[in-house]
C-alpha cells in the first residue's frame, strides 16, 4: 500500500484536531479516562484496541454525538465542546454507510450542500467532483439497493467529501466488506486521504488495517491511551505488556540474565529450553543472575533441526502442531519446560516439507528479535 511516512509537523503548523484530557463515564463505569491527542494536517492516525476500550465513544465526542464529562475538543483551533455535531466541520463515515435508501446517488451525495441551501449548480458541481474522485461516475441515478457493498461505501465517502469537511472520522468503516474488498477500499481509501490532504481519525479493532493505512496509532486500553506512535514504533517497541500482547502475535518467556565476559554479551538463562543472546540489555543497571522477561515475534525466528550448531544461541522443544496459511505456516512448538512458542515458517516453492509434527527443533531467533519486556 502506498504510504506517505510518518507526518511531521512544521514548526509553525498547529494541529487541525486537540483532545485536552477529554473523559466520559456511563453510570459507574469509566469508559474514556483522561485522553489527549493532537492530529496534524495531513495525518491519518488510528484509535486501535479491544472491545470495550473506549475508542468509539472517543471518536463519537469528537464527532459530537456525545459530550464529554471532562476535557476540550479544539477543531481548527477553535473550541467546539459544547458545539452540536451539525455545526462541526467533520464528515462521518459510519460502518453501515448510513444511506438513503429512497435517495438516488445523486441525492445522497448532493444532501450536505443541499441542506445548506446551496445553489443547484454549487451541488452538481460537487457531486461531479466527489463522485468522479471515488470513481463513480455513471452511478449518479442509481439508488443504494442496486449497488455493491463496495459501491455503496464509495458513494458514503463521496457524500463526506461533497460537505467539504476539514477532518474525515471513520467509524469501523471496513469491517462489513469481506476480506478481498476490504483490502481493495483500505488502499483507495489511503490514496485519496493522501491526495486530499486531509486530516482522518480511524476507530478500528483489525491491528493490520491500523498498521497499514496510518501515520500514527493510538492504542487503547480500559479507556486509557497506552500507547501513540509509527505503526513501527507501536509493534516492534511496544511500552507496555498489553500492547506487545495486543500488536500481532508475541511469544514470552522468563529466564535469568549472565554475562559473558569473554563473548562481551548478554544470555539470558530459560532454563531446560537452553539460552538466547539478547542484543540489547533490559536496562543500563542489568546485572548478573537478574530475572527478566523477553518477547520475540513469531516471524522473527527461525526452526533448525540441528542442536549443535546453535550451542548457547537456540531453546530446544518440539512441534505440537503446523498449520498452512497459504503464504506461510505456523508451527506451534512446546519448548522444553512447557513453554509454548510460535514460529512462522515462510512457504518458499519446490522446498518439500522440512520439520514434522511431534519432531524435534531448536528455536533460533534472527539478531535483534529479542526484546525485554517493559515492567
């Protein structure tokens, strides 16, 4: 997917949206704590996590379907708090379309303008313009039924664009599309983000679709922000247990550190499963026969049959269980000490199988796919 980088604001550039410690609660239950966040021109971030984490309700308050109980919301640098939704200038792109089903494609796209009272050449001129930008030309007297569910996203966007909103929100708004098409409208949808310029807050629970189409990732947990971030940042240095937990797959293990002296290099001790050499010390205070606790992905490591040539480099255990996945698979591995462990295995052509069910292996992680654990 084709990708601007990370957005970096100018030093005289001010942030087209500020969250200043906004919070709400329902009853006794603290669904958004204490969250603030800047979104710059430009930038593409996304609010990411679980069920339950608070992301939607976030995105709603910005929205102004919700108020909050504490906290400022700045648009453009004017403070829209108290503001009805009507009157904010951001376009929501909800997870059902939200269509008019007796409206045509035309009417639905040309409503915002319309409602503005705007003149009939204004709303055609926009119409043509939104339409054209999402490809759909040709569509405009076709109503919402008579489209597929890619079509009809399309023309939600276009609806979006045609009110000339300075901030896209979009609610979830991939996850009714199956798999192929999803992918499909994540790239249009980033390309023409990108080729607009403008400013667009993702509420999603897919960590791949966060991964790929942001600048930044805003990780949320029980109503609080664990994490902000580069895609980057947030999975190959995670700050917290719950985002290496949360960001893809993470295999963890405990064991005690040593230093060789002679070698210059830190182990860490797991144990029965043998050792691995860490690239980088858990701390500059690391000292001898310290516990600690790493992570490693599963696409960071490797599987060898041979024990001897990984000798204080490899944890040994056995394959419980492969699964194909097409481009890859994934052997599931007990590591002697009855760790379990992930390993994912590329399918390379003309390579015949190499490892087998109940087999034994030696884990080898590549330089650098050890990482400690934050506290």
């Amino acid at each position: 997917m084709k990708k601007s980088g990370q957005k970096i604001a100018r030093v005289d550039e001010k942030p087209v949206l500020e969250l200043r410690g906004i919070s709400k609660s329902f009853g006794q239950m603290n669904v958004v704590d204490d969250v603030s966040l800047d979104v710059w021109p430009g930038e593409f971030v996304s609010l990411l996590g679980p069920s339950g984490c608070g992301k939607t309700t976030t995105l709603r308050m910005i929205a102004g379907f919700i108020a909050p109980d504490e906290g400022r919301v700045i648009l453009g640098g004017k403070d829209i708090t108290e503001v009805p939704s009507y009157r904010r200038d951001v376009g929501m792109l909800f997870q059902s379309y939200a269509l008019f089903p007796h409206m045509t494609v035309r009417g639905n796209v040309g409503f915002g303008p319309r409602m503005r009272r705007e003149t009939s050449s204004v709303i055609a001129d926009k119409v043509r313009w939104a339409l054209s930008l999402v490809k759909l030309e040709g569509y405009e007297d076709r109503r919402p039924n008579e489209l597929s569910g890619g079509q009809q996203q399309r023309v939600a966007i276009a609806r979006v664009l045609a009110g000339g909103a300075s901030m896209l929100l979009l609610d979830e708004a991939f996850s009714n599309l199956d798999a192929k098409l999803r992918g499909r409208m994540q790239e249009e949808v980033r390309e023409l983000q990108l080729r607009l310029g403008i400013a667009t807050v993702l509420v999603t629970h897919d960590q791949e679709e966060a991964l790929a189409m942001s600048d930044r990732i805003v990780i949320m947990n029980g109503g609080k922000v664990e994490q902000i971030g580069t895609p980057k940042r947030v999975y190959s240095s995670p700050s917290s247990l719950f985002v290496a937990d949360f960001m893809g797959r993470c295999n963890r293990i405990e064991g005690t550190l040593h230093h060789d002296d002679r070698a210059k290099a830190w182990y860490l001790d797991c144990g029965p499963s043998g050792k691995i050499k860490l690239e980088t010390i858990p701390h500059p205070a690391a000292r001898e026969g310290e516990q600690c606790q790493v992570f490693a992905r599963p696409e960071h490591l490797s599987l060898t049959q041979s024990a001897k040539d990984h000798e204080g480099d490899g944890l040994r255990g056995r394959i419980e269980r492969l699964v194909y996945l097409g481009s890859r698979s994934v052997a599931y591995v007990t590591l002697e000490g009855d760790v379990p462990f992930q390993v994912q295995l590329p399918n390379k052509p003309g390579l015949s199988d190499e490892f087998s069910v109940d087999g034994p292996v030696v884990v080898v992680p590549l330089p650098g796919a050890v990482t400690p654990l934050p506290k």
